[in-house]
C-alpha cells in the first residue's frame, strides 16, 4: 500500500520507507487540487504582468531585474543550469530520494505554484526509481539546497544524469528507460523545484533515525562494563530519574536495567563500591540528555517536512504571494549540530568506561589490557588509541556549522545556515560512532570473560553476539579485522536486535 502523501502528515518513519526501503507515495486528491488552485493563480498573475520574485523577476542580487515574456519560461532552464554548481562525491542515493519526497511534501500544500506535472513526475520518479545523481557538497542551506536540488530539476528537463536498475545514465536515458515522461520547466517550475532545504532536512532525519540505533548500542556497551566492573547500581534506581524528571535519563535508566535483570549484580549477590566514578553512574543522565535533544530534533524535522520551505509562498485563498524566508536552513541545522556533539559527548563517555576495563588500577581485579600475559602480550592497549583518534576526529567535527554563516550573492543572501556542513559532518561523527562503541562492546566481552559471576540476561546475550563474530582475545594479534568487525556488527543492529528477541524492545514503556 502506497503512502500518502499530503503535506501535513509525514513522518521520519515513512520518509525511511520510502527512501531506503522503495515502499511507493501517492498524492492525496485534496492535494492535487490545492496545487492546481495554486497553479492557477499564478498563470492568472503572469498572464495580467504582475511583478513575481523568480517568475518574471531574477533572482537574489538580481530580484530587481524584471524579465519579458519571451524569457519567462527559459529564466526556468538557465536558473537551473547556474544553480547545479555542485562538486565532489554523489550524495547517497537514500538521501537524494528522501529530499524529493520532501520536496513533492512541499507541493502538496498547495502554495508553491509549480504545474501538477512536475509534482507528479517527482512522484513517478521516486516510484519507479530514477534517482538524479547530486553531488554532496555546494549548498550554504539558507537559499533552499539549491546546488543539489538543481540536479535533481535537471533530469526534469531531461538533462544531468541519473541511476536507474544500478546504472548511472544520462537524464534522458533513465526517463526514457523507465517509461517516465519528461516535463520541461515552465514559469515557477524550476524554482519550487529547488527550493527550500531538503538535503538538509532528508539526512538529519535518515541521521536521527540512524541515532537511535547508536543510542542502543551506548546502552548495551555501558551495561556489559558495568557488569565487568562489578558497579554499583544504585544510580539506576528509577526511583532517581523520576525525582528529576527527564524523560531521557528514565528511558536509559530502564533500558540499562532491562539488560542487567537477572544477573548477580542487580540481585545485589556482589560487594561493590559504595559510590563509583561519574563514568559508570553518570551515563543515564548523559545519553539520556541526548534521547531528549533527539527528541526535539525530531520534531524540528517533521514540523520541516510538512511546513512550506519555499519563496515566494503563493496563497490562493487570499489571491496573494509573499516573499520571505522559509528557505532558511537554521531550524534544521542549529538543533542537528547540537545532536552531532551530543553524540561526540556519548563516545566520550563511552572512551572513559573503555579505560577503566583496560586501567589495572581501575578495574576491580580484571588484568591490565584485559590480556591473560601483560608484557609479553598488550592486548586492548590500542584499541583504546583507535578509540580516542577517532573521537579527537568527532570533537573537530562537533564545531557548529550553523554559526559559520559566510555572506553570498553580493551580500544579498547575507547571512545563510551553513546547514549542508552539519549534514555532512553529522554522518561522519556517526561513522566513528560505530567504531568507538564497537570497540568498547569488544572490551566489555573481553572483560566478561574474565568473570565468574552471572551477567544480566542482555549481557549475557550481547556477549554471544559478539563472540559469533569476534574471538576471545587469548594471544595478541591484528586488532583492526576485529575493530573493523565490530564497526559493522553495530551498524548491522544484531546485538541490539539478539537483545530484544531476550528482554524486549528497550523503550517499549517508555
């Protein structure tokens, strides 16, 4: 069954259906006729010479410049054509169909002023798969992403080039190959095309989806060392979270329990210490700082996805349109910089919990570097160096984006977002997130088995998870298959997926 599209009920959930998973979209009746009200309105301004920002105007420093009637329709095509002024790798492919289901949940409110047919042809585009090769970098996110977004209109015209069943073909050719009319771009066609910051918007909600699953896995990593380093769990009471109140701190605090039911620790059937460090009683408060920033996040983004990103915004019912600033990336990008160092800040924690297992002073009886012959062999010693290379990277990349406003267009366009960067730099900071938590989960293994009392039922199975793809580490050898191995094994969600098969979904009454 198709989901329906219809500019005020899109989800991050059903955008990752779509983008990753190719389920269809279709447009809702009412929306058809809300862009075709709107379309009329706009040939009806055109047709008696009103003066309309994009339309029969120029654009940024160039607003003032009003166009004659026989260059109205090419201003589309050359607009389009200046604007694909990308450069470097192709974006994925998960987040260029993502932006156009942005962009077609724009159309559908029905103030852009496109033809019908430009709106339906995205959706056709994205249905039958012919996703518009974008290349990554060339938005500043103020003026709508329009580098990338221009290369997506230029398959409209049958022009740029295209991925259609695994092969990069010409625009024209993956059309024609699909069966796809091509539509041209009329008056306002280009413009609401590219319009508005739906790269931006498509990856930070693919990223806070992708987050959760690293917040899982924090989760998991913090329990099997908690486990290891026989803590005190007192600071897991729920009783403590409640009287504080966030709703994040609660979730981690559960979900940490959860795992550790059933084991000797939380049965209190070991001696521990009557206060441990902030590593190993803080984490409720820090990832769940985080599961709270996530939230507002999410919400930032579907208001996005279902508001009107464009200008001008045409309003049929009051005959009028306006220009403004729904373009501008901030609201996107200022909360997404700040969950891009949030998640820096879990690795962080996750670094400090990795040293005390390694640390023999600090470690509650585990041998140094959880090797069996220190000296000889150094077992996990750099494990922890690959660890804080990479977070040293994700601190560098935990710089706001959004503050970096640099002025263009002859400072028309004087202040913009910069939110292409946060987009960008997000997944790298993500990227190294799998590799930090995965190291800290194979440490948490290797520290298991070095005791004897009964591990929590979660722990207990993140353990065999991992030993499914990671050895006990008996002797020294290569450490980067293993590292490598664990980076895949959280990015594959199995350990997280094995858990819940054993205690039930984390946040499930949460």
């Amino acid at each position: 069954m198709s989901i329906i599209i219809d500019g005020k009920s899109l989800s991050i959930h059903n955008l990752i259906k779509v983008a990753r998973n190719n389920e269809k979209i279709e447009l809702h009746t009412d929306s058809i006729n809300r862009i075709v009200s709107c379309r009329n309105m706009v040939e009806d301004k055109i047709s008696k010479k009103e003066i309309v920002y994009g339309i029969n105007t120029g654009i940024g420093e160039f607003s003032e410049t009003v166009l004659n009637d026989n260059q109205i329709e090419d201003f589309q095509k050359y607009l389009v054509y200046n604007h694909s002024a990308g450069i470097g790798d192709p974006a994925k492919k998960e987040f260029v169909r993502a932006a156009m289901v942005g962009r077609v949940n724009v159309h559908a409110k029905g103030n852009s002023g496109c033809r019908l047919e430009i709106t339906q042809t995205l959706i056709e585009m994205i249905n039958k798969n012919v996703t518009p090769f974008v290349c990554q970098k060339g938005s500043v996110g103020a003026c709508g992403d329009l580098a990338p977004m221009a290369q997506i209109a230029l398959v409209l015209l049958g022009e740029g080039k295209a991925y259609y069943k695994g092969k990069l073909l010409s625009g024209k050719e993956a059309m024609d190959a699909a069966g796809i009319k091509i539509p041209g771009l009329k008056a306002r066609d280009g413009l609401a095309v590219i319009n508005g910051a739906n790269l931006l918007t498509a990856m930070s909600a693919i990223f806070c989806h992708d987050l959760i699953n690293v917040l899982k896995h924090a989760e998991v990593g913090a329990s099997m060392s908690l486990d290891a380093l026989i803590a005190n769990l007192k600071p897991y009471d729920e009783r403590i979270h409640k009287k504080r109140g966030f709703d994040g701190a609660i979730k981690t605090a559960s979900a940490i329990r959860s795992m550790l039911k059933e084991g000797d620790l939380i049965r209190g059937k070991i001696t521990t210490k009557v206060q441990d460090a902030y590593s190993l009683r803080s984490t409720p408060q820090v990832i769940g700082a985080v599961h709270d920033a996530l939230s507002f996040c999410v919400k930032q983004i579907e208001i996005e996805l279902n508001g009107v990103g464009d200008n001008p915004i045409f309003i049929p019912e009051d005959n009028v349109q306006l220009s403004g600033a729904n373009f501008q990336g901030t609201p996107i990008s200022l909360p997404m910089d700040m969950l891009g160092a949030a998640l820096t800040m879990v690795c962080v924690l996750s670094e400090r919990r990795l040293n005390r297992l390694n640390n023999p002073a600090l470690s509650s009886g585990l041998p140094a570097f959880l090797t069996k012959g220190a000296g000889m062999f150094s077992g996990l010693m750099l494990s922890q160096y690959t660890a804080d290379m990479q977070i040293v990277e994700q601190r560098i990349l935990s710089t706001p984006a959004s503050i970096q406003s640099i002025p263009a267009a002859a400072d028309q366009e004087d202040f913009v977002s910069m939110g292409m960067n946060t987009a960008l730099k997000n997944f790298q900071i993500l990227d190294n997130a799998y590799g930090i938590i995965g190291i800290e989960l194979m440490a948490g293994a290797q520290a298991l088995d070095f005791r004897e009392h009964r591990f929590g039922d979660g722990v207990e199975q993140a353990k065999k998870t991992i030993r499914k793809h990671v050895e006990f580490l008996d002797v020294d050898r290569p450490l980067y298959k293993d590292h490598n191995a664990m980076k895949a094994l959280v990015q594959s969600k199995d350990i997280v997926l094995d858990i819940e098969n054993i205690i039930g979904e984390f946040y499930a009454n949460k």
